[in-house]
C-alpha cells in the first residue's frame, strides 16, 4: 500500500479555502489535516504557495473513437486531458457504433480501458423510441446519462449526425423525434431517476433562419443570423417545461446564450429540475474575435456577443451554470483551414479547459471556490460521482489539480496532445498554471506533461442512481 502527502498548499472546495496536507493511502484520501502533523509517507509533494483542487472534471468530450480515428482518439484525448488538469472526463456517446445499447457500452468501455490516461465515464445516446427499451439496460450498466441531440437527424446505419438533410435520401434518415417523442423520453427518464441532457437549438428555427438568409454562409454575422439566440432559447423553454411536466432532470450542455441564462434561471427558481453547462469557448470568445481567428472559432451553438458572454459568467457566479465542460470536438487541421461555410463545427478543447478556467479566476471573473464547483464538485454531483470524484476529504478517490496562481501559461498548437495541434486559443496568454495531475494519489502531469503509465477507469455512477 503506497502512501502521498501533498503539503503546505491551501485546499479549496466550494465551502471555502484553508491551508491543509491531503494524506493518500492507496489511491484514496485519508486525511486533511493541519499542515506538519501527518506521519510519514512513501512520498511528498510541496504544494507550499499552491491552490490545490479537486481533480478537474470535463463532462463534454468527444474523442471520436472509434469511427475518426483522423480526427482524434482515446488515448490523445485523455493524455490531453491530463496535461490540463484533468482527471476524469465523461465521453459523449456519438462515435461509430454510437453506445445506445448495453453490449456496446461493455464494448466501448473495455475499448477505452486499455488506452485511458485519466478515469472516464460514458453517456448513452437516446434516440427517441428507437431505443426507449435499451435505456434501462443502459442505466444499469452505467452510463452517467442519457444525450439527446434535439432536433438532429441521424443516419440511419451509423447513426452519426446530419447536418445536411438534403444530402441523403429519406430512407437513410432516422428523421429527429417529435416533441410528443421528447416529453415520452423525459417521462421515462424521470421514472429511472436519469439524467437527460440535451443539444438545444430548434431545427424548425435553424431551417427558417438559413431560408432567409438566402445563400451559404460567408460572413460570421451569416452564421449567426442562420443560427440565432432563439433557437437555443425555444428549445431551454420547451425543455423547462418537459422537466417540470415530468419531473425529468434535463440538461442544457453548452449553453451559449444571455437568453438561456436567464431561461434557466427562472426555471431553477421555481423547482424546475434544470440545470446547464457552458464551455469556455462562450466565456472567453466573441463575434469580435472572428476578425483575428476566423473560421477557427466556428462550434455549435455559436459563439456569440460580449453581452452573452458577461450573461454567462454571471451565471456561473450565481449557481445558474453549475457545470463548465470543453465540448472537446476535434477535426483534422485541414478541415478547421477551410472556408467558415465549408469547415465543420467543433474544437479541440479538453487541454485548455482548465488554463482558461484558472486563467478566469486569476482575473477575478470567478473565485476559487465557484471554480471548485463548476470543474468539480458540482460536476461530479450532477452525474452522480460525488463524492467519489469532486471531492477532497477522507474516502474520495484522491484526484488532485494543482494550480500556481502566481505563474503564467501561454496556450501553444506545438503543445497540445491532441492529434489535431490547432486550437482558437493559439497564443493566448493566461494567467495561473496548473502544474501537476494526481489520479487516484498518482501523478499523472508535471508541467503540463503528462507523466507514468496508462491508468484511467471507467467510473459508474453511485449504486442508488442506478435501476
């Protein structure tokens, strides 16, 4: 049994911050305790002058693995992970086959197992009455929730995404689920104690947006006027009212939007089971920034104004947004090189989650303690992970992220490790670093490298969310 003291750091929870040594025996937290009074240990860590956090969290990533292999996979993305800070990451569920059944869950986890730098997590993929009676299944073998792509077609054979209607014929097309479909998936998923979290952006909008506009895509101001504020405000509203029809705890995952906020707010103010995400793209970026980065910032929901992103961070201050997560969506650098019509939505993103994160807290956008919650407490008891992760205290699995408040980091393509080296956040300085990763008492970055051997593993929610 290895034992690990991280001493003479300040500890920082969403309770507040005190100077304590964290004591690890056998990938655990055993004690916080006064700074100097602890035994010995098979190892120490001088955290003296350090913030140190519950490990990291990214509930949004999307490794491509397997089906785009070109594009990313789970051990780039998860070795990326650890570089930033992170510790544990929730993998969406949309890769080729997509995990919308229990066999492939088993598959997918056992595939990722052997490649997985920090522990993970799965999603399920809903997709209406097309696997109503695999949820159950799927619950029980562990997903951490269910992801309904609202208002997305999907192929009919690999059931990726359509973004494009037009380019396939009808029958190779499993056509969106109605709402009558959506209100029967929260009514089931309410009766499981489920999560289900949703893409919220209204087709039927998007689709008029795009007619009158009237040609393809050139501008930045084309790509928001075809994807505009209310399609992700008519989508959060019909969801507030799914979830206080039903009882269904539902998700908003990348909210972008001063509407959604406020949307959301309301909602959480009179009971409604809703909670949302947002992603550092919307709390760092604008529409101003197109002119410097171009087509590079293109996601969806689109970056928006300065007015939203203020809206946003004022969300994560008051508990609106009680969750942060990267939307890590890589393509190859060819493709995020062409025009903004032509290139796919999406980013890499799960290595400069926490610089960016930091990098708002040192400027005073949030404070360590809301910090503490959006990347890990808060995170972890919404999949219901708490306090195995997101915690620190005597117990938890001992993930530690580390950060140096008074240093700096520059966000560079050459060091990223992802497969795709090209991030919108080339060049940006922040300030704060996070200079180590520990997983389960052992360290798994040191300066932005990632250091030792594969050790990731599949984490399930706690036994009483389960069936």
């Amino acid at each position: 049994m290895s034992s690990l003291r991280v001493s003479g750091g300040t500890v920082v929870t969403p309770q507040g911050q005190r100077r304590a040594d964290v004591r690890v025996e056998d990938e655990r937290v055993v004690a916080v305790e006064a700074p100097g009074t602890g035994g010995r240990v098979d190892e120490e860590i001088d955290a003296t002058g350090k913030l140190v956090f519950p490990g990291f969290i990214d509930p949004h990533v999307h490794s491509r693995d397997p089906g785009f292999p070109e594009k990313e996979d789970f051990a780039h993305s998860t070795r990326a992970a650890a570089a930033g800070g992170i510790t544990t990451i929730l993998e969406m569920p949309n890769a080729i086959p997509p995990v919308a059944d229990a066999a492939t869950f088993v598959e997918r986890a056992n595939h990722h197992g052997r490649v997985a730098f920090v522990d993970f997590g799965l999603w399920g993929l809903a997709l209406g009455v097309q696997n109503l009676d695999q949820l159950a299944s799927l619950l029980a073998a562990g997903v951490v929730g269910f992801k309904l792509f609202w208002g997305y077609a999907l192929h009919r054979e690999t059931k990726q995404l359509v973004y494009n209607l037009a380019e396939y014929a009808p029958a190779e097309l499993i056509m969106p689920p109605g709402n009558g479909e959506v209100l029967r998936l929260c009514q089931e998923i309410a009766r499981m104690g489920a999560l289900l979290a949703a893409h919220c952006e209204d087709r039927g909008l998007l689709e008029e947006a795009q007619w009158q506009l009237g040609h393809p895509i050139q501008s930045y101001a084309d790509l928001l006027g075809a994807r505009p504020e209310v399609s992700e405000a008519a989508s959060i509203a019909l969801a507030a009212e799914f979830a206080r029809a039903t009882g269904c705890r539902v998700h908003v995952v990348h909210m972008s939007s001063a509407r959604g906020v406020d949307l959301v707010r309301q909602a959480r103010q009179a009971g409604v089971p809703l909670s949302a995400e947002t992603c550092p793209q919307y709390l760092t970026l604008s529409d101003q920034d197109y002119t410097r980065l171009g087509g590079m910032m293109k996601v969806y929901p689109p970056v928006r104004q300065l007015g939203d992103q203020e809206a946003l961070w004022q969300g994560v201050e008051d508990g609106v947004i009680t969750s942060v997560g990267s939307d890590h969506a890589p393509h190859t650098v060819e493709q995020k090189r062409l025009p903004l019509g032509e290139q796919p939505a999406g980013n890499v993103g799960v290595e400069t989650l926490g610089p960016l994160m930091v990098d708002g807290m040192v400027r005073g956008r949030t404070s360590p303690e809301r910090l503490a919650l959006v990347l890990s407490e808060g995170t972890a008891r919404l999949y219901g992970l708490y306090p195995q992760k997101g915690a620190i205290q005597p117990g938890s699995d001992a993930d530690l992220t580390i950060v140096d408040p008074s240093a700096t980091t520059t966000i560079r393509n050459e060091r990223l490790h992802s497969k795709q080296k090209i991030s919108p956040w080339h060049g940006r300085p922040c300030r704060g670093a996070i200079t180590m990763t520990v997983l389960r008492g052992r360290v798994i970055m040191r300066d932005g490298e990632p250091v030792g051997e594969v050790a990731g593993r599949l984490i399930r929610p706690a036994p009483e969310r389960a069936i």
